[in-house]
C-alpha cells in the first residue's frame, strides 16, 4: 500500500463510517475503481481505529458518564439514566460480537464480492426509506422511552453491517426508525453503541492479522489510521447537526445512484472493476515452493505469469504433510475468495508410510477448504497430481515399483475426491517419470523448472 493509497483509504474510511453509505462498501470499491489491491477487511478494520479514536474522543465526556454509570448500577442496573444507557450499549454489542465471529470466513470472503456489496447499497436504502416513511406516518416516541428493545434492536442492526455496503450507521438508524426513534437521538446511540464493536474487530484483526498487516507496512497503515482520524471527526459533527432537522433521504438517494453505477459497470466493460489482476492461492509442499530453483521457476509462478494473474500467495513448505499444511493454513489464515486455488499434497505422506485411509480423509478437508477459500467455487481449485520422486536419482537403492504403486495409489484418491467435490484434476505424474535428465532440480529430486513448465502447460489445457 502507498502513501497515497494510505490518505485515500484512510480518507474513504473517515467520511462514511458515520455517514449512512457504507464505509467497508467504499473500500472495496474505491480500490477497485482505482485499479488498486483490495486492502482485505483486516487492512480495513484495523484502519478503523482512526475513526474508534474520533469517536472516543469526541463522546469522550459521555463515555466517561456511562462507565461511572455502569459500575455505580452493577447492583441495580437501570436505577437510573447513565447506568441503563451504558447497560443498553453492552445489549446492543452482544449481537455482533457473537456473529462477527459465527461469519468470520463469510466476511473475508463472499462477502466481499462487488457484486453483494451493490446489491446492498440499495437494499437497504429502499429499508431505509421505508423506515422513514412508517416513523412518520406513526410520529417519533420521545428518547426518554428508548429501551432494551430499542437497544437489541439496534445490536440487531449494527450485525447487518458485517456485509460490506450495508453501513452501521445506516443499518442502526435504519432500525431505529422503525422503532420509532428520534434521528438524532438513533445517530449519537448509534456512534456509541459502535465502539466496543469496532474496537473489538481492529484488536482482532491486529492479532490476527499481524503477518499480513506487516506486509503492507507500518507507514501507511499510520497514515491510514490518522486521516481516518481527522475525516471521522468531521463526519460525526456532520451528522450530528445535519440529522437535528433533515432525514436520511439524502444519503438514501446516494446510495440507490451509488448502486446503479455499480451495476452499471459491472455488466459493461467500462469498470476498472474487471481489469483488476486475478487472485491466486497456491497449497501444497516442496513441489509449490520449488525446491532447488528460483523462485521465477516455481509452477506457481510460472502459472501466474502464463496466465497473466496476480501474484501467487504461496503456503508451503519442504516435507509437509496433509496435516502439516492444514495446521500451516490455520496459521496463515489466506483471505478469499481467491480467483484460483491449486492443491499439491501427499508425496510425504507416502514418504513417511503414512495409511492412504488417513490421507483420504485429511485431502478431502484440504479440498473443501480450498473450494471454499475459492469463493466456494470448486471449478476453481485445480487438484495437482503428486509427481514420482522414485524415478530420481535420490531413490537409488530404494523400491521403485513400490513407491510407484503408493503414489499411483494416492493419486487415485486425489483424482476420485476431486470429481466428486467437482474441481478440476491435472495429471503431470507422467511427466515426472520421463527418462530426461534436464526434468530434475539440482539436488536429484525435485522439478527442474523446466518440468514445471511441463506442468504449468498441462495446467493450461485443463481449464
């Protein structure tokens, strides 16, 4: 991520996370109108500490106020106001807290398609403006009446907008309306309510996204994270004030423009949208990492660059097992949905005289994982044959026939579960067995680049 990437993101991050059009949405979609990387939900929500700072700061003498209230009503929780307000918000957190992880890989992954991110911009516009019309049509209850309905309802809300496009603060004040709520009192519970739920989702994603968010870089994640700041800060004085007399209709009419763009684009090839680099997750063991060649020589690489996709995100390494690399996948935590996604795994599990009964059972959970890190799209995971190391010059001495027969054996498993998940299975075992010096790396066992070539054009045909 640049610097300039850093203040526009952090910018688009500040100005629509209170106002009610949806700040996740736009940082989907400005990278991709821009012909920029998805910064991913984890770059996203860590920027939104920028804007958990503004509001803390800005609420920060009410904030105070319910804390005091909260431990003064822990004998009696809503004795009075400060102490059920500072209870409403704890009601009002529950939901999401609970479904933000129930979600998790939904929210990293097909949520993030352009496609449902437009479909909420207007969807729920046309919610929110059938909440105005029923609040006026059946006139607002005055705050004094807000209550732990009101509050649950809200919590309800905020969970909507775990799906890029649909806005917290739009969903809330969405529900809020049909609860008959006030539009500025919704706005400031709504800003409340939000902290902890932030908060919570950037500290997670901090940890457990620390690998990649060190990839990006410190620099511009800071820079992210103040313009998000100053933007945010603007945006909650904004609103506020704009919501004392005026509706949501203005922000409801952006987003039904908004999302006919959108659309627009996408079923056209005008959107930079389409032009973005195809994502490309490669799993396996030493033969996706390319042991003994460079890295510009790896079959992964070599795809990409034949198929004039993204960068591959490798996750291998040299002796991994079926297990292994499902522990190394948890560790990882790729985010989806990837546009393609291949599968090596096996030869060590046969190296170690590992049952075939116990690869089978371990491939198949690799498999669905990869169909559903490809978006759950399974004519997008291709299914890599496990080459014969016993043809090299490193079996010498060693039962040949035999590894032959485990292999074959392990392949036959491969290739049944692949049709039956229905992704795609691509044989290069035969190219692993020609009598050909030049098909072997250096240290006489893995691919040369010139098999994986071999391999990378097999890969081509199949798709």
């Amino acid at each position: 991520m640049s610097i300039t990437e850093a203040i526009v993101l952090g910018l688009v991050q500040g100005l629509t996370e209170f106002i009610p059009i949806s700040s996740t949405g736009h940082l989907k979609l400005v990278p991709e109108l821009l012909g920029w990387q998805d910064p991913g939900a984890a770059a996203s929500a860590v920027i939104q500490f920028g804007t958990i700072l503004a509001v803390i700061i800005y609420f920060a003498r009410d904030i105070v106020r319910l804390i005091i209230g909260f431990f003064r009503g822990l004998r009696h929780p809503f004795q009075d106001p400060d102490s059920r307000e500072a209870w409403y918000v704890l009601f009002a957190t529950i939901p999401i807290l609970v479904l933000g992880v129930v979600l998790k890989d939904f929210i990293h992954g097909v949520f993030r398609s352009t496609w449902v991110v437009t479909f909420q911009l207007v969807f729920i516009a046309f919610l929110m403006q059938m909440a105005e019309a029923y609040a006026k049509r059946r006139g607002f209850r005055p705050p004094e009446e807000f209550s732990a309905k009101d509050a649950w309802a809200m919590g309800f809300g905020q969970c909507i907008a775990l799906i890029p496009g649909s806005s917290r603060s739009g969903s809330t004040i969405m529900v809020a309306l049909f609860r008959r709520i006030p539009h500025a009192y919704a706005a400031r519970f709504s800003f409340i309510m939000s902290i902890p739920a932030i908060t919570a989702a950037g500290v997670y994603e901090l940890i457990s996204e620390r690998k990649h968010l060190a990839a990006i870089g410190a620099t511009p994640i800071l820079v992210a994270i103040f313009v998000a700041f100053v933007s945010g800060w603007a945006s909650i004085w904004f609103l506020l004030r704009y919501l004392r007399t005026h509706t949501t209709h203005i922000f409801i009419y952006y987003r039904y423009a908004l999302g006919a763009i959108l659309a627009a684009l996408l079923l056209t090839s005008c959107s930079g949208m389409q032009k973005q680099p195809a994502r490309y997750l490669a799993l396996g063991d030493s033969y996706t990492i390319g042991e003994s060649v460079s890295a510009e020589e790896r079959f992964p690489v070599q795809l990409a660059r034949e198929l004039k996709i993204g960068e591959p995100q490798i996750i291998a390494k040299t002796g991994w097992t079926t297990d292994e690399l499902n522990a190394a996948i948890d560790a990882a935590d790729p985010k989806g949905p990837f546009d393609l996604v291949t599968l090596l795994i096996g030869v060590n599990n046969q190296y170690r005289g590992r049952s075939a009964d116990e690869y089978r059972t371990q491939f198949v959970g690799l498999l669905h994982r990869a169909i559903g890190f490809a978006g759950g799209n399974a004519k997008h995971v291709i299914v890599v044959s496990i080459p014969d190391w016993g043809v090299t010059p490193f079996a010498e001495g060693r039962d040949r026939a035999k590894i032959a027969r485990e292999i074959d054996q392990f392949n036959a498993i491969n290739r049944e579960e692949a049709a039956r998940a229905g992704a795609k299975w691509v044989d290069i075992t035969p190219v692993s067995r020609r009598n050909d010096p030049s098909l072997v790396a250096g240290d006489g066992l893995h691919p040369s680049g010139k098999q994986y070539s071999e391999w990378v054009k097999a890969i081509r045909q199949s798709r």
